[in-house]
C-alpha cells in the first residue's frame, strides 16, 4: 500500500512541474513577443545569417582568393564567384525589409 502513495505523490508532482512549464514559457512569451515583432517572420535569422555567415564567408573567399593567386591560379576563379554570390546574398538580405514592403504594397 506504501507502493501507491509513493507514486501517486511522484505522479502528482510530475503533473505540477509540467503545468508549471507551459505557464512559464507563456508569461515569457507575452513579454517578449511586443519587443520582438520584426517586418516578417524570420528576420533576425536572415539578419544573423548575413552578418556572421555570409559576410565572414565573403571576406574568406577574398583572402583565399588574393592567397590563392600566387600558389594557384586556378583557385582565384571559384574565390572570386564565392565572394561574388556572398556580395549578392548579402545586398538582397540587407534590402530584404524594403523589397517585402513593396511586395505587400503592390
């Protein structure tokens, strides 16, 4: 009989701690969600990925580039399209709030 007590109080506060959970994360999310309310979803990942993805990955491809050509001369042509794509997915992103506005206004 001991056996169904232990467990019950166990199942009980299991039961409390996963009630506890969802109410947390809601008070959490009602104070954050205002601050985070960005042009469209997904802005701050794009925003992230420009800056310390994109850009890094870019500057790379321009060093290995100027490296690359007294070495190899064949390493400079797939640097520079490398640094030539980073360039071009970096202005869309940086111009990505304008284009969605004229997007939603049309």
């Amino acid at each position: 009989m001991r056996k169904n007590v232990r467990l019950s109080a166990r199942l009980q506060l299991s039961v409390a701690r996963a009630a506890v959970g969802p109410l947390a994360a809601a008070a959490v999310f009602a104070l954050v969600a205002p601050a985070v309310a960005l042009a469209y979803p997904g802005q701050t990942l794009l925003e992230y990925g420009r800056n310390f993805i994109i850009a890094p990955l870019g500057l790379f491809a321009i060093v290995v580039g100027v490296g690359g050509a007294m070495f190899k001369p064949d390493l400079v042509k797939g640097a520079i399209w490398t640094a030539v794509i980073c360039a071009f997915l970096f202005a869309i992103i940086s111009g990505a709030p304008a284009i969605m506005s004229a997007l939603q206004n049309s």
